[in-house]
DNA sequence: GCCCCGAATTATAACGTTTCAATTCATCAG
DNA sequence: CTGATGAATTGAAACGTTATAATTCGGGGC
C-alpha cells in the first residue's frame, strides 16, 4: 500500500506554490490563515485545519484518517493520527454535532418527587461508569411527578436534544415507550412494558423477589402475609403483587395487599394503613417490602404497637442502599444492584445508537439474598 | 418609530424580482431553495432561513429580531416574533454553540462512592427545578475516587463541555477551586475554601450543626461527648470539628473527635472505632453524627453493646433524607435541605454566568433543628 | 502512445447560527 | 440640489466538522 500521490510533505510543498486557478473562496481562506499565523505564538485551540496545516493534508483527508476511513492510504492514517495526538487535537463536538446531527448525549429522565434510598446516586454512578471513555456525555431531565410525562421527551425529540433515552419507573402502557418507538430514538427502558412489539429494557426480577420473600416467610412459619405495593400503574408492581399473590397462595397461607397506598411517598397513608392492620385481632405475622423506607415504616409501626420484628412478625425487604447492616433488630433484605442496573441500561443504549436490533436487548437481574 | 426601510412585505416583493447584481454565492442559494421547496409538504425543521423566507426579512434580520436588538424595529421584532411561534421555531443548540463558543450547559461533578443517603437525589433534583425554563441543561461527570479530581475538571476546560460547574465535597484550598478560577470558569461549590480571593460558594452552617448538638447533648445531661468525622481534607470536616470541640469547651464537658476514620463510606471502620469506644469504661454518652448512615451505625453499635439509644445515650444526627421519621427509637435529627441547596447553587452558577461578580454570591444555610 | 481505471487525495458545500461591515433610503442641513 | 446623517436592514463570513463530487496521477491494457 504506497501512497501513489506522494506524501504529505511533498504535497504540501506543492500547495505552497499556490495553484494557477485561485477561486476567490480559496483566496480568501489563504488571507485569513496569514492573518491566523499572525497571532501569537502558543495557545490557539487545535482544530482539523492545525492538524491539516501541520501535516500537509487536506482537512478533508485529515477528518478521514481520524475516523479511519479505508479509503485512506494506511501511511497517511498513521501520519495524521500521530499529529492529531502530539497536537492535542479534540473534535469540537458542537461542530460534528451540527454537522452529522448526531449529539454525543444521552438523557436520563429523573423522577424528582421521592426516591428509592440511594437509587438516583448507585443509578447515575453505573451509567456514567459504561459511558466513561466514550465521548457520551449523560444529561439529567425531571420527570416531575403531576407533569406530563411526555413532555420532556417531546422536547428531547424536537430539539434533538440526545442520541439514546434512559428512564425508570416504567408504566404497562407507558406513553414515553410509544412515542420514542414511534420516533425511533433509541431508549432503554427501566422495567418492562406490555406492548407487543418488543423493546430494550433492564429489569430485576420483582416476580421471583417477591416469591422469594413469600418462600422465606412461610420457612420462618409465618401464615399470614401483608404486602405494602406502590401504584400498580407501574408495570413492576403488578409483578411485585403476581409474585406475592400468586406464591402465597400455592403456599396455601393467607395473604393480602395493602390498599389504598399509591407510592413509597405517600408516608402518612402507608402509616396508617400499618398501624390499622397492626391492631386487628389477625393480623400479620409476615411482610413484604419493596423499599427500604416502606420497611422502615413497618418496623416503626410495629414497634410503636409494642411488637418486636423478628418475635412477633418478620420482614423481608428489597434494598439499594446499605443501611440495613446497620438497622436493628436486623431483617431480611434482598438487594437490587443499581449501579449494575445503570451499567447494563448504558451498554444497552450504546448497542442500540449503534445500531444493533432492539430484538436480544433485554436483562432480568435475579435476586440474590444477602445481609 | 416607524420602519423607513417599508415593512417586511413589501421587501419580500422587492427581493422577489432579484436584484441586478445577483453574485453567485446568493444564486446557488436560491437554487438550493428552489430544491428545499420541492420536497414533501410538511415536516421540515423550522430554521432562521423558515422563519425569514415566511416573514420576507433576512436571517440576520430574524436572528437580531428574536434576540430583541433595539436596533432592529419594534414593529419588526414583533412581526418576526409573532411567525417564529407560529412556525414552532427553536434555535439549533449545536449551531448556537459553534457559533458562540456558549454551551447552555452546566455540569455536575458527582461522586460516584457512597453518597450520604438521598444526597444526589434530593440536590439533583434541586438544580433541575431552577433551570426549569431557562434553555440550560445539566449534564452529570463522574468524581471518581482515586482518581484525580483535577481530571474532569480539566476535561471540561478543554473541550469546553459546558457553561459552568457544580462541584461537592470542597477541600480548604480545593484544587478544582485554584483551576476554574485561573481559567476563568463560573462555578459554585457546595462548601468554603480558604483561598484569599472569592468565590460563589454555597453551604450549611456545619459549625452551627455541631454547636447545636452539642448543647443539646449538654441539656439532657451529657457529658462524654463523641463524635465521627469523615476525613478532615473537607472543608465542612473542619468546620464540625471546630464547632464540636469549641462548644463542648465552652460548655465544660469531656469529648472526643472518633479518630482514623476517613469517610461515610468506610463501614468496616467505623464500627470498629465504634465498639471500642463504647466497650471503654468511660464511654461517651452523647453522639454528635454527620450523615444518617454513621448515626444508624452508632445505633446498632450501641444495640449489639445491650446500650439503648436514649438511655445509655444520647444522638444527635444530620439527615438529608426522610428516613429518620421511621427509626426507633427516635433520635433527634437537623435537616439539610439539599433540594434548596441545589436551587440555590443553580441560581448562583446562572448569575455568574450572567456576569454577575462573584462577591456577593454565596449563601449559608443555618440549620433549623427538625424530627 | 493513448485511454481508461482506480487509488489517493482534495475542493467545496453544507449544517444553523451570530456578527461585522456594508447597503439602502428617507430626512435634514446647507 | 447636494451631501451628510442615521435608522433599518442585509450580505457575507465565520465557527469546525463531514459528505459529496471532483481532481490528480501512476500504471495497465490496447
């Protein structure tokens, strides 16, 4: 593979004597690198037309070499990569994104009312763990609670405003799932959905979570289970309340979910549903948490009834932060791994900007019991 | 002020009959209009060319107009506003920013270990609400631990990733501090520095914190003081220590900084510096906490020693979270509003940016005894 | 020797904006 | 009537990139 024109040098030194038929463009754009040289010596920001002008190339060839274009001669590749690095040369990203349209970002859609303890950090941490090293760069979006939730990600699609869409709390129906499909923006969805046509999405297993947790009441003798479930408008909940039904019932014990809560914010309903059930004459020996503020509260509640967790009734709970090495007395936890569940729904997107069929992209992470 | 030159109109039916000395650049636009024109009827992005081609005025006419320039007149400024929502224009991010050097962007400098529980949540949350509305949006960069905090920084400088920056977790002479400066970045961080010059900083009054707990401590009868500090490199570190051991001083009691402990984060530690001390015979009676995850863990130390919280002794604990509503038994907690933090220190970065001094520019938020 | 092929490179336009430096034109002073 | 004035507008260049359509030129086939 011989560069057939010459190399750089020569090339440039050919340029140097200026070619017969100046167009008036190319006068004037050799005007104004005159000028350029003009100025001071160092700190001039490095852009293609440094590395062009120091090796000899065209900016043309120099952008193809840098993206590794076979349709340049391998020497030329290795020339301009070197000068690019020695230089410091960094593509201007408002520049390539203006040009291509593609942005270099990606979105998360943060739900801003209540969390789960410690999800938006172990969340935010696993996703710009994957993206680091790529030239992605994540942007944060409320996806305030009583706003549409549609309208971040109107916005989003209208001002082209990223390349790929992460989001949680994802509903059976979820409007935000219709619309990006339809749109065609790659997303990776936090949860599953019910539509048929499928989609990428990381989800952890609330199903089997859920049965565990019925499975290790009923070992500890317990006959009388109770469940605390968020909204059943969120797909994970329906699974949380198959799982926990359904397990219950093939263990043939009496169980019942919670009603009248809607999420793990409203704190002074879940109170006082606890505190109700707690002084029926049957009331639960065992229960099921979803978060670890729900479990918290039932602790607290049983507590403030003169019972013992542990004695009286037992708590299995799902967890993403650590406090519970740390509560006593101690009770069972199951631990979703957010930072991997960030990690997994990056690497999915990345996939999927690249343009690998949505079909494979799925997870489930599987409970693993612990503390 | 009425318009010389005529109304939009009628220099649209001027234009029409094309000028004598068409040059050839304004030709092959024309052609290319000509080519935009045939294409389908209805989905093309609204641009500057849409809105100037609709109204009859140019596109630097329309830029000027939608900036509000007292140059261009009011009747214009109107006309043009009134066709750019019409037509749904939005300028184009990526041509702004390479045209401006401006990015609209503002980035988050997050740690990416553990976090004081629902710290990132809350404060993220905070920033969002404030830029709400203005076109700015937060990006998120990880501050990884053991790596060089200076790297993203210097990162972002360089390739000019953003507007501004938000950063936690301030040191006393805080390198991030020295480099923005010098280059001459906005920024607000979460915490003072000791550096001569100002800067935009917001806080909460952590000496005042530790002043009050300790005299809490004091008025329910306490006089073994103890207290966990993460590592002293912190700012808000020195400022708990200096309100702990005057206070306690001042009121005349025995304490003790807990010391070989670094951060929140190292558990295994803690909880040994933490049996030790209660297994001495001169145990303190009176914990001074900094985050929820120490105060959970001098409780447990204090259950697995057979001590009671409020018998034996007493906590006093700073929380960012709503767990301790749920904790028993009940420990007296100060609230650190991290939403309003993170509202304030958006407020602050958009003034800076806005040039604003950087003098006035700071805020302590003092605590407000809660729970 | 001529023509054409194709490998290697290059000129140029374009992305959508902002802004400098004109240009236009009514008006007013002289 | 002329020239200066200044308000209103505009042409064109520029930001740094990529993609399309040339251009160059050695070599192979005839």
């Amino acid at each position: 593979m011989q560069a057939r024109r010459g190399t750089g040098i020569e090339t440039f030194a050919k340029r140097c004597k200026m070619t017969p038929d100046a167009i008036q463009g190319r006068t004037s754009r050799m005007t104004r690198d005159i000028g350029t040289d003009h100025t001071h010596g160092g700190a001039e920001k490095p852009t293609l037309r440094t590395v062009a002008q120091a090796t000899g190339f065209s900016v043309a060839t120099v952008s193809r070499a840098l993206a590794d274009d076979p349709r340049i001669a391998a020497r030329t590749r290795a020339i301009v990569a070197e000068a690019a690095k020695r230089l410091g040369y960094i593509p201007d990203r408002a520049a390539r994104r203006l040009r291509t349209g593609r942005t270099q970002v990606i979105t998360l859609l943060l739900n801003t009312e209540h969390e789960f303890l410690g999800f938006t950090h172990e969340f935010l941490s696993g996703i710009t763990e994957r993206l680091r090293g790529t030239g992605y760069s994540v942007t944060v979006v409320p996806d305030d609670p009583g706003e549409d939730r549609l309208t971040p990600v109107r916005t989003i699609l209208r001002n082209n405003l990223a390349d790929g869409l992460l989001f949680t709390r994802t509903e059976c129906f979820d409007p935000r799932v219709r619309m990006l499909m339809e749109a065609g923006l790659p997303f990776v969805s936090h949860g599953r959905t019910e539509f048929t046509m499928p989609h990428p999405y990381v989800d952890f297993d609330n199903e089997a979570f859920a049965r565990q947790a019925v499975a290790r009441l009923v070992e500890q003798g317990r006959d009388r289970l109770s469940m605390i479930l968020p909204d059943d408008k969120f797909t994970f909940c329906q699974h949380l309340r198959y799982g926990f039904v359904s397990a219950a019932r093939e263990a043939g014990v009496a169980h019942e979910v919670l009603e009248g809560v809607t999420l793990d914010s409203d704190r002074e309903e879940i109170s006082c549903a606890l505190n109700a059930c707690l002084r029926r004459p049957e009331r639960p020996n065992g229960f099921v948490c979803v978060g670890e503020v729900t479990a918290l509260m039932t602790m607290a509640a049983m507590t403030d009834a003169g019972l013992t967790p542990g004695i009286e009734a037992d708590i299995v709970a799902k967890r993403a932060s650590p406090i519970f090495d740390n509560i006593r007395p101690r009770i069972e936890t199951v631990y979703e791994d957010l930072r991997a569940t960030g990690r997994a729904m990056a690497e999915m997107l990345l996939r999927r900007i690249d343009g690998e069929p949505a079909e494979g992209l799925h997870v489930l992470f599987e409970p693993g019991r612990c503390g």
